[in-house]
C-alpha cells in the first residue's frame, strides 16, 4: 500500500522531458531537457530506498515473526510493492502529460516521465534486505529477540556478597 501511496506522489512529482519537434513523428531533446529524464529515474530510485527502509523497520517491529520467513515476506513484499510503484507512478504520470501531438514541427512537446530501466526496481528489495540484516546483526539474541529475555544483570551488592564468602 506505502508503495502504490508513494508512486502516485512520484508521478505528481517527477518532471516531464520537453522536446522540440524537428520532423512529424521526430523529436529532439532541448539543452538542459535530458536531464530530467536522470531526475525521474533518480526520485524513483529514492523513493523506492525510502520505501523499503521502512519496510524492513516495520516487518522488524513484530517481535513473534522474526526470522528466514519474516525476510522472505519483506523481500516478496518489496519486489511487488516496486512493480506496483513504478506502474502506478507511470500511469499518473501518463495522465499529467498525455500522448503529445507530434506532427506539428517547431512545436515543444512535454513527454510524460518514465522509470527508464527496470533495473531500478532493485532499489526497494535490495534495501530492505539489507537492513534487515543489519537490525538482525545487531540484535544481541540468538532467537533474534522472539521471546522475553529475563534480565541477567544481577545487582552489584548481591556479586560483591558472594565474592567475599
């Protein structure tokens, strides 16, 4: 659901690439113009390491799931939760900047954004894998914190009592 939320807000967001039509059914990218095309393929890179930063920090929350499973649910989830992102971005983007009418040369036409290669769909799972892990090597409990730990400190009068007998 986070990841539909946040491909709409990025097809809102990204910028269109503007063209100058040369030829009906041509066009070519103006000075500065291309680079837009980089801008939304990088906010949707971000958006999607954002998602699954939080993603992963959520799944960690529920203490009884922890575990193979638990990584398996974030990565299954963040692989879907990216395609349905980049489909859901893409086609708001589509409806803020329709099909230009290209057969008019010397016209400037705003072509709708896209996420360019389907490699930036990694972003989201690879992410949060990978902080999964880190918040798994960072737990101090072999069962990951599943169950409650009694507290092994004991107080430092009753170790000094014990030492001195």
């Amino acid at each position: 659901m986070a990841s539909a939320l946040v491909g709409v807000l990025w097809g809102v967001l990204a910028p269109a690439e503007h063209l100058l039509v040369v030829a009906p059914g041509r066009g070519v990218s103006l000075t500065g113009e291309s680079v837009h095309r980089f801008d939304a393929i990088g906010m949707f890179a971000c958006a999607g390491l954002v998602v699954g930063i939080l993603t992963a920090v959520a799944a960690w929350t529920a203490r009884k799931g922890r575990g193979p499973v638990a990584l398996g649910a974030v990565l299954g989830g963040s692989v879907v939760g990216a395609c349905v992102m980049a489909l859901g971005g893409i086609g708001v983007a589509a409806l803020r900047f329709p099909d230009p009418d290209i057969s008019t040369a010397g016209t400037v036409v705003a072509v709708a954004p896209g996420i360019g290669t389907l490699l930036v769909l990694i972003f989201q799972p690879l992410v949060a894998c990978v902080v999964t892990l880190v918040l798994a090597a960072l737990n101090p409990y072999d069962d990951l914190g599943v169950s409650d730990h009694p507290a092994v400190l004991e107080e430092p009068e009753e170790r000094d009592a014990t030492l001195t007998s």
